[in-house]
C-alpha cells in the first residue's frame, strides 16, 4: 500500500520515463530527421500545454508529455552528432594530453588522450581517445609520463571496437557515453613528451585536469604511508575513486561476493563526507544557509576530484536537492529527488542512460525508496541493535531487488551471500572513510597520521581476507547467468507486477480487518 502511494505521488518520475522514451526513441530513429523539427514539436506541445492546459487537464498532460518526449529525442540526437566515430585511413601527427594516469598492461602502458591539434591545427573540439603505448625497456621513457603531461606522436586513430563479442555489455557505446571517439596505439618510438597548449580545453576539462592532478598528489601521500599494493588499492578506491590499482583477483573476491558496490563512489561514501562537514561546520540555524552552501561547495569539489563518476554525481545531485528541502522544510528523500537528479543527469548526457554505473545507481536507490518502508515494517523490533541490524538487512535486499537483474545480465552472475557481506563491508567502508578524512586532517601531525594509516591497513587486511575466504565457499555465486534484453525487461516487469499485487492484496486485508473490527465494536456499543 505504502509503495502505491509512493508511485502515485510522483509526477517527476512520469516525466522522468518520458524522457527515457523520448531518448530510446531518439537513439534508434531521430537521425532520420533534423534537429530543427524536434524542437518544432517540441515548441507546439509546450504550447499547447500553456495555452489550452486551463480548459482541459488531458491535452495539458498530453501536451506536456510530447514536449518530454520530444526534448529527449533532441537531446540524443544532438549528442550522437556531437561523439561520431574518428578514425583514420593514415598516421596522423597530434599534440595530447594525458587525461589519465598511465597503467602498465603487459608490453604496453594504457592512458586516456585528449588530442589537441593534427598536423599543426588546433581543434574547435578535442578529441578524446583510448591509447595503448608500446614500453621501450632499454630507456624505460615511458616512466616519466604522468597525468597532465603533453605529447607529440603520430599513428592511426581507429574507430572503437568492441572486444566482448558474446556479453551484453557494449564496450564501444561504453566508450561514447564517457566521450572517447577514437582508440589508437602509438609505437615506442613514435612519440615523445613536449608542451601542450592547454587553451582548446574546455574550463571544464582543465578544471577536471587540475583536480585530477590534486587527487593523484593525494594518492601518492598514500603510497608514502607504507601501504602494500592490495590495501593501498581498496583504500584509493574507496576513498578517492582511483579503481585502476584494484587486481583481478580483488575485484572478482568483491565481485562475487556482492560487495563491488562499495569500490564505486557513491550514496554511502557521501552520504559520511556530507555528515563529516555538517559536524565541521555546526547545525547553527542563523547561519544555516550559508553552511549548507559551504557544505554542497565540498560535495562538489570531492566529486569533481574523483573525476565525476556516474554514480558520485548521482549522489551528490540528491544530495544537492536534499539541502534545498531541508532549508525549506520539506519532504526531503524521494523518488521525485531521484527523478530529478536522473532528468539532470540525461539532459546533460542523454548516453548515461546506457551506462552500466548510471542503472546500476539509480536502479539501486529507487528500489530503496519503493520497498524500504514496507519491508521494514513487516518485523516490529524494539531493541535498538537488531533495529540497526534489521535495517541493514533491508536495505541489501532493497538494492538487491533493484540491481540483481542488472547484474545477471551484464555479469551473468548472482552473489549468493550479500546479505552476509554487506553486515561486513558497510561497516568496514565506513571506518575507512572516516579514517581516510581524520588521516588528511592530521596531516602536520606525522605520528598521528601514521598510527590511524595502521589503523585503516587493519581494516582493509581484514575486509580483503574476508572477502576472499567468502568468495571460495561453494555456491559463494551463481555463474553462467545469460539473459537476453527481452528477458531482462521481462524480470522487471515481474517485479512491479508482484509489487502492485502485493499492494493490492495488503489493501485488502487491512480493508477486510477495519471492517471486521468496526463491526465488532459497534456490537459491542449496541
């Protein structure tokens, strides 16, 4: 019942999926017509909906349903023109910068490339590129390139390809949704380090530049602590987003026993940076709004320092309109909150709707919202621990519900001990945030610094062996899960339908029990 009232309340999340609609829509036909007559249709719809929306609600809706629809269509459309394919039939010579820290793989060091200039002329837009580069192992020149630095080089920039011929993840639309255009691989003696204008940047990028800069002066304050390759990695991955150190054999161990979602920035790692602020900066109700302006300006900076991934965003564009709600007096948490944060989100890139982080995210959060309240409150418990304990145990199999789909299809697999993970991760997660941020504020003090460095190498140590020993139990997972798109919709499709069901039904029982219980007491009256 809870959760039908919650649906029922949401005029963002229809206009929401009429976004969606008007994007899928997009992305398969609206190349087929110009941009200029989606804006047309848009601009009649909004029309109508102003003008004629007085004297009837329908063509208001109406109205205002083709104006979403249509607004999606444009954006895709613009977007898909915008991330085209470049490649070329010969070497080209180009200026770069390295947007990426270079990470050793087998013969060959990968970093990301924003190509500035091709034979001399500046480019009005970059281009962004996957780049493989062949290690020379007499003069090792590779090692002195690092994030930030300039290029010269010349090869062939080809158009991405995609390399899992038999997974339902799409590496090449993976690679548009992040704005990489071109892949290319250069010969160890086909480049060299040189100076590069950075002005055909973007502020963005080169702000995205500078921060990147900052985080990886922070990630080798880590390695100076003393941390071994495996710590290091969970506690960079956790703290400042930087996955790239994680090996196989750990990210499988998270992986397979459910607990991936904690290596990916998200709700609950700012969810403790903006509780760790609100304790810095006191809840004084004089000075309230300029505490939550100075509370969202270090959610921002800490998102634009990771490197704004899809799901830090998220988090802190809900956290945005959280703030706004609370300095207002609001509803604060909401699935009209999530909507408007996806709306913002696919209004500026229409192609995060096909980002497995964006789903997965989004996915996650909306089923909280729906089935938290209700799953909560079937068990009354009055002890505050296994209140505590029970909560957590909600939230996993909300989450669960959202994501476990996503994750057969595009990992074809299912954890099989996520409930029992999760009482170890989030705890573990959380001592590692707050140790992380208590470790940057105890800078000038070496001693201290290092003794809470102890402190978090103890807790990773133990969620690593933990994890591991886990994920070699039997049936830790469920492998081998192949799903078609069909059947994926399907699932879901299930899933509301069992949901509006057992709303229903809940209905009816508390229905039948009122009236049974009316007439009892007006029996007992008589």
């Amino acid at each position: 019942m809870e959760i039908m009232k919650n649906l029922n309340r949401q005029p963002l999340l229809r206009l929401t999926l009429m976004l969606i609609l008007g994007i899928v829509i997009g992305d398969t036909w609206g190349d087929g017509i110009p941009v200029w007559v989606w804006l047309c249709f848009s601009a009649i719809a909004i029309t109508i909906a102003i003008t004629l929306g007085r004297r009837s609600s329908l063509l208001q809706g109406a109205g205002i349903m083709v104006a979403t629809i249509t607004i999606g269509i444009t954006v895709i459309t613009l977007e898909n023109q915008k991330t085209t394919p470049v490649e070329s039939l010969e070497e080209l010579s180009y200026e770069a910068v390295l947007m990426s820290e270079p990470i050793v793989r087998g013969k060959t060091i990968r970093c990301d490339l924003t190509i500035t200039k091709i034979n001399g002329q500046a480019l009005d837009h970059p281009i962004k590129v996957k780049a493989g580069i062949m290690r020379d192992t007499i003069t090792n020149r590779w090692q002195r390139l690092h994030l930030g630095d300039g290029i010269k080089a010349q090869s062939m920039l080809d158009a991405p390809k995609a390399f899992y011929a038999k997974s339902n993840f799409d590496y090449v639309r993976w690679l548009r949704t992040h704005g990489f255009r071109s892949q290319t691989f250069i010969y160890y003696s086909d480049w060299q380090k040189a100076a590069v204008s950075l002005s055909s940047l973007s502020l963005f990028e080169r702000t995205k530049l500078h921060a990147l800069r900052l985080r990886q002066k922070l990630l080798s304050h880590y390695r100076m602590l003393g941390l071994d390759e495996q710590q290091y990695a969970v506690i960079a991955a956790m703290t400042l987003g930087e996955k790239s150190q994680l090996s196989r054999q750990l990210k499988d161990d998270y992986s397979v026993t459910g607990a991936s979602h904690v290596l990916a920035l998200s709700g609950l790692h700012l969810s403790i940076i903006y509780a760790v602020l609100t304790l810095l900066l006191g809840r004084s109700r004089r000075w309230r709004w300029l505490s939550q302006g100075a509370i969202l300006l270090g959610i921002w900076m800490f998102v634009v320092l990771v490197g704004l991934p899809t799901s830090a965003i998220r988090s802190a564009t809900m956290l945005s309109v959280y703030s706004v709600c609370l300095l207002l007096n609001r509803q604060k948490a909401s699935i009209n909150t999530l909507s408007f944060a996806a709306a913002v989100m696919l209004l500026a890139n229409p192609l995060n709707l096909w980002d497995i982080g964006f789903q997965m995210s989004f996915m996650a959060v909306l089923a909280i919202l729906l089935f938290y309240h209700t799953l909560y409150h079937l068990i009354t418990l009055r002890n505050v621990v296994a209140g505590w304990l029970w909560g957590m145990t909600v939230v996993s199999l909300a989450a669960q519900i959202g994501t476990a789909p996503l994750v057969m299809y595009y990992f074809e697999r299912f954890s099989s001990y996520f409930l029992i993970t999760n009482f170890i991760v989030i705890p573990s997660a959380t001592i590692i945030l707050y140790g992380a941020v208590a470790m940057m504020l105890a800078m000038p003090f070496l001693a201290l610094q290092q003794l809470i460095a102890k402190g978090l190498v103890a807790v990773a140590t133990i969620l690593n062996d933990t994890l591991a020993t886990f994920a070699r139990l039997p049936w830790a997972s469920i492998e081998g899960i192949r799903i078609s798109t069909m059947q994926l919709y399907l699932i879901y499709i299930l899933v509301v339908s069992l949901t509006v069901l057992s709303a229903y039904l809940l209905k009816i029982t508390s229905h039948t029990r009122f009236k049974t219980k009316s007439k009892y007491t007006n029996g007992v009256d008589v």
